[in-house]
C-alpha cells in the first residue's frame, strides 16, 4: 500500500500536480472566480474548482452518554486505540456493533475482561468465501458499482469473520449486551439495572465527513454532512467531493471505488463550469 501511494504521488508529480504535504486547510471562501482556499499557516490558493477529498474518517463521532459528565474512568475513541497494553488488567466496555468494534473486543480480550456493548446484536458474514476475499466478490459480481443509496439511519455494517469473532462470542471470550442505560461516577448502569465498575469505555462509533473548513461556504447540512447530489455540490457548481461513504456505490469510500467517482465529479465540474473559467483555470494551473 505504501508503495502505491509513493508510486502514485511519482506519476502525479511527473504529470505537472503540485503536491503540498502538511498544508492544512484553515478554511475556504467563494469568489467571482472561484475558491479562495486559506490554509494554516498563513498562506491562500485560489481556484476556479475545489474538490474536498478529506474522505470519511477524519472526524470521530463521539456521542454523548447519559451521565458521562459524572463518569470517573477513561473515555476514548476507537481512532485513538493503538494496543490493547494501555489498558492492560482493566474492565472495559466496548461500543458498537462493526467491524471496529468486535476487531479492538476481540484483541483487548487477551489482556483485560471486556464487554462489547450495542443496541442491536452482532451480524457476521465470513471474510472469505469459497477461499477468496468478500471484497473480491464485491468487484467480481458487480456489487462494488451498484448506485445505492444508504439509510439516514443505517444499522452497523457486518462484520467480516475470518473465522475467529463470532466463536469467541459462542464460546464466552466475547461478553456481548445491550447498550447501557447510563453512567454514575466509576460505575456503568446496564439495562437491566445491575451496576458494574468499569475501568475504561473504548467508543468504536464511527466517523462523520471531515469538511469543517468548507463552513465558511454554507455548503454543509446542520449536520456536517456536505449538500451534494453524487458528488456534486448541490450549492456551489465548482465544487465536488470525493471519498464520502456511499457517495454514489457501497465502495465510494474506498480505493478501488474512488476513482471511478473522481471521473465522474470531474466531468460534471467540467460540464457545470463556464468553458472561460475552465480555460482560464487550466492556463493557471489551478
């Protein structure tokens, strides 16, 4: 993988694409031509098009717990999980019910008693059927390029099993319960009422879209999430986006997806902009 991405970078730069690395985006404006693009440490890009491909897992989702203002033990997330020594010996509960969440369970689970804790129970698929990858079987039978469209409140993805997670659960090295009702100081609450000391809380809850710089435009939902139709915007012609989950098939968000999206948001910028502009952006650079 790291030698594809190197490889990449190579043909890019070859092509004639200024790449700027550690150039963090403090936030974008419109312009009559465009974008003004400010970045952190001082400086600022224009742009006749702006494409924000910050991808998904960017932003932690860290939802709020009944009573986690009087909680005394450790709240983390997923994303700044390294290595199961940290909270070696402890009591920990795990929530969520993907792939992060029974992945982390499973390791702590060597070092410490842990609970995967969820709203709706675990669903499992083998990682590989009939010897062969699921992705395999994804880009084979043509799923990979589906044009569906995913819930506003979906359920947790299954979680691929190369065999090992759903018999830790069947044989008890896996304790798995239904969400917690609330905390209270050192203790978690479950739903049936018992309290339990736990050490630690590790929250595997996901991501949301990375776009906090792109407020200034007003092109986000109260939510975070960007107005788009597939990648488009849906409040500035000159602007698209990449790397969002589900953005037009189940694998935007992945690299053998992305750039059968990428053709797609080009085009339609292409298409969207006045030809002057493009003309004028492409002599530019930008």
């Amino acid at each position: 993988m790291v030698a594809y991405l190197e490889r990449y970078a190579g043909e890019l730069s070859r092509d004639g694409a200024e790449i700027r690395t550690g150039a963090r985006v403090g936030g974008v404006t419109a312009t009559d031509g465009g974008f003004t693009v400010r970045l952190q440490d001082g400086q600022s890009l224009s742009a006749t098009a702006l494409i924000a491909a910050t991808g998904s897992f960017g932003h932690p989702h860290l939802p709020a717990l009944p009573g986690q203002e009087t909680y005394t033990g450790r709240i983390t997330h997923a994303a700044c999980y390294r290595s199961p020594q940290a909270l070696a010996g402890r009591r920990v509960v795990v929530v969520g019910a993907g792939n992060s969440a029974v992945q982390i369970a499973y390791e702590l689970a060597e070092h410490s008693r842990v609970t995967l804790a969820s709203r709706a129970p675990v669903r499992f698929v083998p990682q590989r059927p009939l010897g062969r990858d699921l992705h395999f079987w994804f880009r084979l039978t043509g799923f990979d390029r589906l044009p569906l469209r995913r819930s506003a409140d979906p359920p947790a993805s299954p979680v691929l099993d190369p065999g090992r997670y759903r018999d830790a659960l069947r044989r008890g090295r896996l304790d798995r319960r239904p969400m917690f009702a609330r905390l209270a100081g050192e203790e978690v609450e479950w739903a049936d009422g018992r309290r339990e000391r736990v050490d630690a809380i590790v929250l595997a809850t996901g991501y949301r879209p990375h776009l906090d710089y792109l407020d200034p435009l007003g092109a986000l939902a109260p939510s975070g999430h960007p107005r788009h139709a597939r990648g488009l915007s849906s409040t500035h012609p000159g602007l698209g986006f990449l790397g969002l989950e589900w953005q037009r098939t189940p694998s935007s968000n992945t690299l053998r997806g992305v750039g059968s999206d990428a053709r797609h948001v080009v085009r339609g910028l292409v298409a969207r902009l006045p030809r002057r502009n493009v003309a004028q952006g492409a002599r530019r650079g930008d």
